[in-house]
C-alpha cells in the first residue's frame, strides 16, 4: 500500500518510514499510531536542525527543539501548532496505557501531512507532484473486521456536509413553517450525521431566507424571535386612538433601510389584524405603480388625499413607512398639480429634522413615529442596558420547547452529533457571557456609530457560533478548537462585518491592565496552570477547551500566544469581575455625562461644560489665564485674546426618568456671545469626548487628529468670534517669557504696555 508521505522518501526517508507505519498501524492500534506520529514529526525536526546547521545539545527535548524554531523564526503560527499537537498526543499515548484514541490518531494524520507539506516546500528542491490529503484507508484485510470503526468515522466525518451548502440550498432546506404558533416544532429531515442545531442558527444568517424582510408576510421562525418595543407599543396606541373614529389619517413610520419597519408591520399584521384593518399600508411608499412614474410623484399620488386641497374631507386611512431622505425631499421640492403645506407645516413641528428628540408625534389628521429616535440599548446612571439584545439573546438560548434552537440541540444530542458550534451555543447559554457581549455590542455601537438593525445583530451571532468549517469534535485538535471558540471567532473575523471589526478593537488583549500582568506572570511562573484556569475561568464547556494545556512546560511561542490570547478571552467573557476590572475610563465617563446631559442634571452639565472650556484652551494654547492664542506656535511671537466662552443650556431639558430609551445619543453643548444674540454649537461624540480628554492631559494634536475632528476645530475658530480681540490683544514673545497688551482707551485710541 502507498503511503501519504512518499513524497519524503528520498529527502527523508526516516520520516517517511514513521508515516507509513502510522498508516499502517492507526486502525488496528491506534496508540502505537500516535506514538509513530510522534517520531515522524522527531526526524523532520532532526532533519531541519541539521540542513540548518543548529547545534543541539543532545539532551535537548522534543519541546525545546520546536520552541528554539519558532522562537527564531524557522516555524510560523500553523506549523507549530502540527508540531505541539503531535507532541502532547504522543506525550498522552506514551504515558498513558490506556490510551487509545482512534479519532486522535486520526486529526494527527492530518498535522503529519501539514509538516511534511511543509518540510518538502521548505527545504527540499525536488519538483514532485504533492498528492491532496486524503484520509486513512482501512487495509483490505481488515475491512471486515474494521467495517464498524470506519462506519463510525464516516459519520463524524459527514457532520461537516452541511456547513458546505450554498445559500439557494440553506434556503431548499429551511424549514416549512406550521400554522400553529403556539408550539414550535422541529421538522427532522436531515440524513445522518448532519447537524439540526448547525441548519436552525444558519437561519439567523443574512444569507438565509429568513433575512427576507415583507410587510405582508410573518413566519414561525420570526414571531418565535419577536421582540416588543416601545415604537411597537406606541403605533399600536396610536392605532387604537383613531380606531373608528370616522376620520382620515396618516401615520408616517420614517427611517433608514434596515430599521424594521417591514418586520415591525408584519407582526402587527399576522398577530393584531384588527388594528390595520382600516388603513392602506404602503411598505416602501416609493415604489411606482406606473412605470412612467418617478418615486416623487409617486409619493405624490399615495398622499393625494391629504393634500391640502383635500385634507380637511378625507376620510381615508394610510399608513406609508418611509426613508427619512426621501421624506425630505418630498417637503422640500415644488409640487406642480397639489400642494402640501400642511404635511410640511407637521414635519417641521414635529422637530424630525431638528437635533430635539422625535419618538412620536401627532396632531388632528397626522401622526410621525421616527424609528432613528428609538434606541437599541438604553442608557441609565450606571452605565448602558440593552432589553432588545439580551431578550433577543435568551430566546437564542433558552432552555424551552418553544425554542427551536434548544430543540435542535436536544435533537443533535440524541443523534450523537457534537461539534465546535454545539460547545459555543453551550457557552452563549451562561448569562455572564450573554451580557458581557451585550455589553461589547452597545460599545461597539457607541465607540464607532454603528447603525444595526436586528438582522445585522442576528447575523453576528450566526458569526460567533458558526466558524468557516464545521468537523465532529472528534475530528478538531486541541488547537483548532481554540481557534474555533465563540471567543476568538468573537475578536478574530474583523473581515466578516463592521460589528466583528468593531469587536477587534475591543479586543481584552490590547487592554494594558495590572491585572492582565498578573495572568501573564502566572503563566510564566506557574508551572501547572490547572489553579489559573479553574479560577479565572467559570464556565466547563471553556474550561474543557484550555484543560488539554495544562502545563507550563506544553507550550511555547505562536503556540503559547494562541493559548494566552483564548485564556484572556474566554476569562473576559465568562469572569464578570475581572471583566469589571478591565475598564475603559473614557468611555464609562462619557456614558456617565451622556446620561448626565439626557436627564438635564445641570451640576454635572456645569462640569462638562468646565472640561470642554479647558480643553479648548489647551487645543490652542494659553499664554495665561483667560487668554488663548490666535496665532500659530511656529511664528517668533504669539497674539492671544481673553476668551470668556459663555454657556448656552436652553437646549437641555430636565427629565426624571432612570432609564432612557430615547435620548440623544451625542452631548450637544451650546455657547453664546455677551448679548445672548448669537450661538455656536458642537456635538461631542465618543471619539471626539476621547480626543478632547487626551488634549487635555497634556497630549498635542497632530494633523491627523485635526482632519479627523474637523468640526471641532471649525467650532472653536466660530467660538473664537466671541472673544475680545477687537478691545484688547496680547503679545506673547515665548522665548523671553514677555508679555505686552495692546487695548483699546476709552478715545478709541491704543493703549500698549508691558505685562508683569
């Protein structure tokens, strides 16, 4: 029989022997297998030292080898990974008698293949055909004897036929919804090995049917995942309100794509039908019934009844979801054959437009809900909640019957299907975890201004569950276990979406913290890590995937990275007090003065007030107190103006709710001239609060900085307007420490004297 590795005969022919006895041995005894495994990665490692001319001492173990290579530059990433998982399979099977694993063998088949593809490219100069990997073949004499084992391997190895699918065949193979609501059932048509929990959370993928968003049409699958919110409770209110009253109304849902205003009517539709049974709904009030029509005129006709020529009569009721862009242009354009002051007259006053809040607002005829003006998380005195994402969350991963991801799972279970997503939906079930990643979406969203929609967020967790190739846990290596956990998968698929690229800056590893040195000092001192794990760990699902890395003397390098790197996630997710300890200053002052600035809490607007005014100063420069320069620091002296920035706090309203749903989710600040008559504002966002606080730690900004906060430096040249430059004007010469004031007297004349 042909081995795999006869490739390596004549450039290294122990090697090449080790493999075919592998081979030869991995059905009929599979710890011998490993052990030859073992000796075959020994003699590449042997031979790469020699045709290296590295001098090793011949006391020198197995790990040390790898480690000296990689830790110079001769083994990348994936190669010691094959090298460390032969090496602790073989340690195992050494010292272990009873150790007899015939699906370990079988994943170190493959790591062998990994090495000796890599040693044959590497270091040898021979041109031959490479043949792809294959798995071992029973030999012929042993099929019978074997037939029951290889069946058995077959198995494990088809759980990965599903995760190949095309999207037409995810949508072929979703399931076909029952009209009973009450109770979810699982429809089994899956052939054996396929994995039922891996086809219910492909659904939640952007990719499925199910993303397919329709006014008139509500699935099992989405009403099991329907979330009530409070735009949901204020329609249905307003619904109510004008329910038989005999007069004309429009209700105007105004958003962005993607904001669920479909999803929204749909549920109203299939489960309160009552309430709609008076209006014509228009989903997407653009689209032309006549294809000699554009979207304006378009709109034009839907709202022809409420005209103002025919407002007042109408008793039509219509409801139009509608983009927020296209409503502009609609109040702002010339209509030839209607006119509509007054739909523009109630959009102005609602404040749509404005930087106020606009949830609802109604008046006789008209009603406006603005979807923008409606959170996805909330924020309170102690920092952001989100009920949309951690209910969204625990319907994922409840432990009910209604739930079709549980049935999946439970169906999975007794089918004998285990893979990778199964340990990560095992692990989205702790609550810990649940809300700590809630708690990385709501910063993600703050830190970067990311708009989502609930299919964006149901697609991430599609993500973080779901890794590119789906194997029986039989079939993984430690190693790409590691690598395919909800935690890495979670900080490591930055190219997958904004909200995972997002999630790479937020990242634990870059976090620099006293209590991140001390896991690292552990990890380096401690010689058994089985204490560190099992204290910094608190989930068993987690803990299974690190126990095979024990020891302090298993790894080292890229290897050692991967581990530390998992351990630092898997800790951050699972551990809420040391999560806690990881804080990010900036960001929880900021939610603090964004709240602060919601509820018109005017002390703490005072000292928000305070730190802009300082950073201001420290963003030109001061020569003194009160004063700021006008001119550049590169000029031989310096012209500066007493500045006195006067607040503008009309804006803010003083509001006694703990919880705000809707809020503005910047801090506006406002200053005014001396005679109240003009007004300067600026808008403080995450990055540009994060900015301003270095700045007035001392740090300067550069030119980037100042290209990436524009509207802050065209704010402080308007805010600049309000000094008293046109009555007095400093003369600063920076190297003599020297002062001179020039002033406007009481004659119109100046004034130019020394300052002390």
């Amino acid at each position: 029989m042909l081995s795999f590795m006869d490739f390596l005969e004549s450039v290294n022919p122990v090697a090449s022997l080790n493999a075919k006895k592998m081979e030869e041995l991995i059905y009929e005894d599979p710890a011998s297998a490993i052990v030859k495994a073992r000796l075959f990665a020994e003699s590449i490692l042997n031979e790469v030292y020699k045709q290296e001319n590295i001098e090793a001492p011949y006391t020198t173990t197995f790990f040390e080898k790898i480690s000296y290579l990689t830790r110079e530059g001769y083994i990348q990433r994936e190669i010691q990974k094959s090298f460390d998982t032969i090496r602790l399979a073989g340690n195992k099977a050494a010292h272990d008698g009873g150790y007899n694993d015939i699906t370990e063998a079988f994943r170190l088949h493959r790591e062998m293949y990994n090495i000796g593809v890599w040693y044959y490219e590497v270091y040898t100069s021979e041109q031959l055909q490479v043949p792809l990997y294959e798995n071992p073949k029973p030999p012929k004499e042993a099929e019978n004897v074997e037939e029951i084992v290889k069946r058995k391997l077959m198995e494990l190895l088809s759980t990965n036929k599903f995760s190949h699918l095309t999207d037409s065949e995810m949508k072929e193979n979703s399931i076909e919804e029952k009209e009973k609501l009450s109770t979810y059932e699982l429809e089994k048509n899956l052939e054996a090995g396929e994995s039922y929990l891996l086809r219910e959370l492909g659904r939640l993928k952007d990719s499925s049917q199910e993303a397919i968003e329709n006014a008139n049409q509500f699935s099992q699958f989405k009403n099991y995942l329907h979330v009530e919110r409070k735009i949901q409770t204020d329609l249905e209110n307003i619904l109510n309100q004008r329910k038989n009253n005999g007069n004309g109304n429009l209700i105007l849902l105004c958003g962005s794509v993607g904001d669920g205003k479909s999803h929204l009517l749909a549920y109203i539709k299939e489960n309160k039908p009552h309430l709609l049974n008076e209006y014509e709904i228009f989903n997407d009030a653009t689209e032309s019934f006549s294809p000699g029509k554009n979207a304006m005129e378009t709109l034009e006709e839907v709202l022809r009844s409420f005209s103002d020529k025919e407002v007042e009569n109408t008793n039509r009721k219509v409801m139009v979801a509608i983009n927020m862009g296209v409503l502009h242009n609609f109040i702002n354009m010339e209509h030839a054959d209607h006119s509509y002051v007054s739909i523009v007259n109630f959009i102005n006053e609602s404040g749509l437009y404005s930087q106020n809040i606009t949830t609802h607002f109604s008046n006789e005829k008209f009603d406006l809900l603005s979807f923008g003006d409606y959170h996805s998380y909330e924020i309170t005195e102690n920092g952001p909640t989100s009920n949309f994402y951690s209910t969204l969350l625990q319907k994922i991963f409840s432990l009910n019957e209604e739930n079709p991801f549980y049935l999946a799972l439970m169906e999975d279970t007794r089918n004998g299907v285990n893979t990778i997503v199964h340990d990560n939906f095992k692990l989205l079930q702790n609550t810990t975890v649940q809300h700590n990643i809630v708690q990385l979406v709501v910063k993600a969203i703050i830190k970067n201004k990311l708009v989502l929609s609930a299919r964006t967020f149901l697609n991430f967790i599609a993500d973080i569950l779901i890794p590119d190739n789906v194997n029986s846990m039989e079939l993984v290596t430690e190693f790409d276990l590691l690598n395919q956990s909800l935690p890495n998968l979670l900080f490591n698929r930055k190219e997958r979406s904004s909200l995972l690229s997002a999630m790479r800056d937020l990242d634990p590893i870059h976090i620099r913290s006293f209590f991140i040195d001390e896991i690292v000092v552990g990890l380096h001192t401690v010689e058994n890590w089985d204490e560190l794990i099992q204290s910094h760990i608190k989930d068993q699902h987690a803990i299974r995937w690190l126990s095979p890395f024990s020891s302090s003397e298993s790894l080292s390098g890229f290897s050692f990275q991967a581990f530390y790197e998992s351990f630092l996630r898997i800790s951050y997710l699972t551990n809420k007090d040391f999560s806690l300890k990881l804080k990010d200053v900036n960001y929880e002052k900021y939610l603090q003065n964004l709240y602060s600035f919601n509820v018109g809490n005017m002390k703490k607007v005072r000292d928000i007030y305070d730190e802009i005014k300082s950073a201001i100063f420290a963003w030109k420069g001061s020569p003194k107190k009160d004063y700021i320069y006008l001119s550049k620091t590169d000029e031989k002296f310096r012209l500066a103006q007493k500045l006195n920035p006067k607040p503008y706090i009309s804006h803010i309203k003083k509001n006694n709710v703990e919880i705000l749903d809707s809020f503005k989710s910047s801090i506006l600040l406002g200053y005014q001239n001396e005679e109240g008559t003009s007004h300067v504002f600026l808008d403080i966002d995450f990055q540009l609060y994060q900015l301003i606080n270095k700045v007035r730690e001392g740090y300067r900004p550069n030119k980037k900085d100042k290209e990436d906060a524009i509207k802050f430096v065209e704010f402080i040249e308007k805010l600049m307007e309000y000094g008293e430059k046109r009555n007095e004007m400093l003369i600063h010469y920076p190297c003599d420490n020297k002062s001179y004031k020039i002033k406007r007297d009481d004659f119109e004349g100046f004034v130019f004297e020394r300052e002390l």
